[in-house]
C-alpha cells in the first residue's frame, strides 16, 4: 500500500509538471500567418544628419506634416500625481493626448473603461484609440510615470510608412518572446494596431483573460498577440544604433554611466535624441520639462533642418 502510495504521488507529480509545461508552451506558440514574410527590420534607426540633408524641402515638409502622434497614456486614480504632472508636461507635444483610466475620476478628465484587468483595460484602450485617431497614424502607448519627448519619437518615424506594421521601443526578450518593455513607452503604427484590434477577435489567439497557469504582463501579452499577426518588436535607435528608448530615470543612467565609464559619462548615459525615459518622481518630470524645452543659452541659435510644431490650440512650451 505504502509502495502504491508513493507510485500515485509520484504521478500526481509528473502529471502536473506535464500540465505546466503544456500551458507554458501554448502560451508561446503563435501559428504565424503570410505577414511574417513581411517582416525584414530589427533594428529601426533614425535618420543620419547627411541622410536628413538628402531630402528636398518638399520632402521635407510633406513628411513633417504626415508624422502625428495619438499618444495613449495609461492612468489610475491613486496615481493621480502622475496623471496630472503628464497631462501638464509631455502630454501637450502629442497631436492627440487621451487619458485611459480604470475606474472614473472627479479630478482630471480621461476615458473610464470600468476595467479592473490590466491587459483588458489595455486592449480596451488601444480598441477606443484605433477608432478614434481620425487621421493620426502613429500611436504611443506609455505609463503616466514615463517622461516622453515627442519630437524625437517624430524624428525616429519621420521616413517610416505608417502603412507598414511597425512594433517599436526598447526591445527585450524573454525565452523565445521578443517584446517592447511597457516602462521605455510602445510605438505601433497604425497597419501594426490594425492587425492588432484584428487578432483581439480572435480568443483562441488573443485571449482577454490570458489562458496560461501564470499571468504575463501587459506588454508580453501585446507581443504573444503581435506575433500571431507577423508583426515583431523592434529597437528604436539612433543614427548610431544607441537605444532612444529608456526603461530608467536621467539620474540613474548618468549613475551607471559615471560607474561604467567614468570618463566619457554622457556617452555612456544616453542617446542625445533620447525618447522615453522612465521612474522619475512628477518633481523630477517637471525639472526634465524645463531642461528639455525651456532652458537655453543666450545667444546659440539651433539649425535643425526641420520643426516639429505643436497641434493647433495647445498651449505646450
């Protein structure tokens, strides 16, 4: 009895490693459909100085006027702090600013979605933003604790085609899944976030409530769904492939750049045309405000071959 015992425990045991792993790998095995052929780009860089200069003014400015961002910013009421110093700080650079929030607030204004999930209430969301972005073509989905400079996320897509599906921010991996971390903020364009509210139809592929024994975080869940549609993560970087998206403060950057190399700091910091950076207090996104838009030395006159101009009637800096 003892020894019979012992063989139904033991396959108790090997029955539920069994169903683990099975769950982990249905979690993870997207049957990828004719888009993927699409895909060619890992690494997506902005455009070199000389490269800009190549462009006519024509090309210039029709570009310029077609590269608008819908900006999907993610927000709870006890991270009100946050919601608020966002919508006062980078929040006035997107050519369409929405607030998402889980549940309603008397205080700042935003979409309710009455959703408790937070990868239901994302795709929720980015539902509300596909429908609703008119002719924007470019959507930025960040956290409110995420600090972003819109102009350069403009830069980094201005020759890029909206028509094509891109994925992009700083790009990870975990196991086999290739995903955009949710603190460096996600671009999708709007052929990426078609095909998304496509798949979202789609419960055997996309589930709402995730099917797997754990739950995967919000944006390893867009990428699972992502990659059913052929659409793949990829790094935003500049001209000299350093990553524009950035998934820590300014101070801790230059931290690590003043332990790492302590001679040359700013190059081991950050991308001068830095997008995103994330886990700074709303005391610290308002000093970044001022330093990135309102502070400049007397006399220096900035020769950038083009502008991006705020959305008419916003009171941005």
């Amino acid at each position: 009895m003892l020894s019979e015992g012992c063989s139904f425990m033991k396959g108790m045991l090997m029955g539920g490693l069994f169903c683990l792993v099975l769950s982990f790998l249905t979690s993870f095995s997207p049957h990828t459909e004719s888009w993927t052929n699409d895909h060619s780009h890992h690494h997506v860089k902005a455009l070199s100085k000389d490269e800009l200069r190549q462009l006519s003014d024509s090309q210039v400015q029709k570009l310029n006027s077609q590269v608008r961002v819908y900006c999907v910013i993610m927000v709870q009421p006890k991270s009100l702090v946050y919601w608020a110093t966002a919508k006062d700080t980078w929040g006035k650079h997107c050519d369409k600013a929405e607030f998402y929030t889980s549940e309603s607030s008397k205080a700042l204004e935003a979409v309710d979605l009455n959703e408790k999930d937070d990868w239901a209430r994302l795709r929720k969301a980015l539902k509300h933003a596909y429908e609703n972005a008119g002719d924007l073509r470019w959507f930025f989905i960040a956290q409110a604790s995420t600090f972003a400079i819109i102009e350069n996320l403009k830069y980094l897509v201005l020759t890029k085609d909206p028509s094509e599906p891109f994925y992009l921010g700083n790009a990870m991996k975990s196991g086999e899944l290739e995903y955009v971390s949710y603190e460096s903020g996600i671009v999708l364009s709007y052929e990426a976030l078609k095909r998304l509210i496509h798949v979202f139809q789609d419960e055997g592929k996309c589930p709402e409530r995730g099917r797997a024994l754990w739950k995967l975080s919000e944006d390893k869940q867009l990428a699972v769904c992502l990659k059913y549609t052929g659409v793949f993560a990829e790094n935003g970087e500049d001209a000299r492939g350093k990553g524009v998206f950035n998934t820590k403060s300014v101070n801790s950057l230059i931290k690590e750049g003043m332990e790492n190399n302590p001679t040359h700091v700013l190059e081991g910091c950050c991308s001068d045309m830095a997008v995103t950076f994330n886990g700074m207090s709303p005391n610290q996104m308002q000093v970044m405000m001022f330093g990135v838009y309102r502070l400049r030395p007397y006399g220096h006159v900035f020769h950038d071959l083009l502008a991006f101009y705020p959305p008419e009637g916003s009171d941005n800096d």
